[in-house]
C-alpha cells in the first residue's frame, strides 16, 4: 500500500460531525468518508479509486477535474432516492464530496400536489350533482313538487357535504399553524371522555350501540387544548361507532388511565376491523378504506388526518391496532400537565 497523505485532523473532525454523507477525495482517490457515506456506501470505498463510490458520469467529471459543481443524482442507495451531490475544493489538494438527500423534500412536494388534486375532486363531486339538479330545477318548469322536492333535498345534502369537507380543512390548517405553540391548558381526560361520550350517545343509539367508559380515577391533567383533545375523541368515537358497531358488535369502550409518564386515551370498537395494508395509510387526508360507504355515512376521509395533526401539536403518540374480525383500539398518549 503506498501511504496516504491524510487531511487533518480537524478536515476529519468535521466531516465526521456531518450528518448527511460527504467524502474527502484527493487526486482520485477517496482518503476519507464519514459514517453516514461508510453506511450508504460501504466501507471500502476508503482508500480506494473515487469511482467505486461515486459512479455517476457527470459527477465523476466533475470530481476528476476538481470543478466547483452541484449535481442531481437519483439511484444512490435505492432506486427512487434523489440527492444533490456537490464538489468542492478544500485547498490545493482536498474535495469535498457533499451527498444531501432531497427525498423527503421531493415526497413533501408530492402530499401537497396529491393533497390539491385530491381535494379538488372531493369538491368537485357534490358540486357536479349540484350543477346537474340545480340546471334541471332552472330550466323544467312542469317538474312536479314530489320531484322538486327530491332535487333540493339532494342540492340541500351535497351542499351541506362540501360545507364539512371546507370545514374540515379550515380546522386541520388551523391545527397546522399552531403547530409549534405548545398547548398551555391543563386538561382533564376525564372530562374529556364524558363529554365525547355524550356527543357519541345519538350516533350509537342510532346503530344499536353504547359507549361503555372506562376512566381511571385521579387522573392527573395533561397539558393540551381543550377544544382540540375533544374534537380528537369526538373523531375517534364516530369512527369506532360508524366503521365499529353492528348486529354482532354492540359496544365501544372509551377508557383513558396512566401509563407511565403518560396518559392514555384508547377508543376501542369489536367490529370488522381494518386490513393491515390500509393501517399506515389512515392517517392521508382524504384515505378512505371504502370511499363509498364512509362518504354514505358523511365521511370526509379527514377525520384522522385531524386526530393525527392534533397529537403531535400535543406531543403525543398515535397508534392505530386493528384485527379483521376483531375490531379496532386507537390509543392516544399524551404527555401530563
Ligand atoms: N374504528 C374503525 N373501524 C374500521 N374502519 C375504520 C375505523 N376508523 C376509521 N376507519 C377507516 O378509516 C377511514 C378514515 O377514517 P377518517 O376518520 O379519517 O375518515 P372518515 O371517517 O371517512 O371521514 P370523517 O372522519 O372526516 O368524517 C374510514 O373511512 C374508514 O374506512
Ligand atoms: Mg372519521
């Protein structure tokens, strides 16, 4: 092996203190990498010929001629993963490899494309049935009242429906805006559960169905909103009442008690559960597992994008268990006060 003149220790230091993976390169070859270039891409490729770690033509070019270059590169450590790799020179002899991954920016992006178009076409759909009744009702004068009646009360439902879904919306962007402002009320769970309880008591009665509660007494308070953590239950009991209950499921339990340093809130249904491909998506704006039957009960598909944007403004934990067959517990932690 012929010796390597290395960079200082301080050079060393540095990219070692980089999160994102960067190399030093002299001449061609690579005589450093941190842990994060060892791990995406393997530890030989120190001490050896810089193409073995870097094989992409422009970038090699780049390097090889020491030019100052800022590159997007796909494919590096997955075939979807995009990053930005820049050169540039340190001193006389050093580069510096800079590998920055821009794959959550770029999935970021997406959600908010996908969240537009999505919405739009939520809106679009009761709009289309307004437009149509609403042209018949204008233009067909001998239209008699049975039918008339028919066509505003299907104006009158669609209409109500894009009224939710805006107001849906408005609520979850005020969520995301408060992102960053912790909660500073001091938040009875109990109270909580009683309320949600209430609210839920017309829904289960009109599906055969009780609200069991379960709550632990002496509960200290969390540190929350109010009018958030309520509006997360309020969500949570009508789905396990809507998607839960059933001829063979009658009940749903609201318990909340401590576990550890945290409160936990679990709502739990024995209905039919959710297939477990559909779980990590609930949480989408807009996900329905059956978009037909959800939207004939007035669902939106916002719901748990909702509960999910409201824990974490608490900083909470959100899980979502479910069996076919055996029902579904949505547990909430959330810190105490
Ligand atoms: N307890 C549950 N049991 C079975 N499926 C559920 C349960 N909770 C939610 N789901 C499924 O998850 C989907 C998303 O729920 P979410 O609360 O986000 O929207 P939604 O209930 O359709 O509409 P919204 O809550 O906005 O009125 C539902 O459409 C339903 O398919
Ligand atoms: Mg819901």
């Amino acid at each position: 092996m012929n010796a390597m003149p290395s960079p200082s220790s301080l050079v060393l230091a540095l990219l070692e203190a980089m999160e994102e993976p960067g190399l030093i390169i002299e001449g061609q070859r690579t005589t450093a990498a941190n842990a994060a270039a060892r791990q995406l891409l393997g530890d030989q490729i120190v001490g050896n010929d810089v193409r073995l770690a870097i094989r992409h033509p422009v970038a090699l070019e780049a390097i090889l001629a020491r030019r100052s270059a800022t590159i997007g590169v796909t494919g590096i450590g997955g075939v979807d993963r995009e990053w930005e790799l820049s050169v540039r020179s340190l001193d006389r002899q050093l580069l510096l490899v800079r590998l920055t991954d821009k794959s959550a920016l770029r999935a970021a992006e997406k959600m908010r494309v996908d969240f537009v178009a999505n919405a739009s076409h939520e809106l679009r759909t009761p709009l289309a049935t307004i437009v149509g009744y609403a042209e018949t009702l204008a233009e067909d004068g001998d239209l008699d009242p049975e039918m008339r009646r028919r066509f505003g009360n299907a104006i009158h439902g669609e209409a109500r429906r894009m009224l939710r879904i805006v107001e849906d919306l408005m609520s979850l962007s005020r969520i995301e805006a408060d992102r960053f402002t912790h909660p500073s009320e001091r938040v009875s769970l109990q109270e909580i559960v009683r309320i949600a309880c209430e609210n839920g008591r017309h829904l289960a009665e009109t599906r055969g169905c009780i609200i069991r509660l379960d709550v632990q007494d002496n509960l200290p308070e969390v540190a929350g909103d109010f009018a958030q953590l309520l509006q997360l239950t309020d969500n949570l009991v009508a789905n396990a009442v809507r998607y839960g209950c059933g001829p063979k499921a009658s009940e749903v339990v609201l318990s909340t008690r401590a576990d550890g340093s945290m409160a936990l809130l679990s709502v739990r249904d024995f209905g039919e559960g959710i297939p477990a491909t559909h779980i990590p998506r609930l949480t989408e704006r807009f996900y329905r597992v059956d978009a037909a039957r959800s939207r004939d009960s007035g669902g939106t598909g916002l719901g748990l994008a909702i509960v999910k944007h409201i824990v974490e403004r608490h900083r909470g934990r959100l899980e979502i268990r479910s069996r076919p067959g055996e029902g579904t517990e949505v547990r909430v932690w959330l810190p105490f006060a």
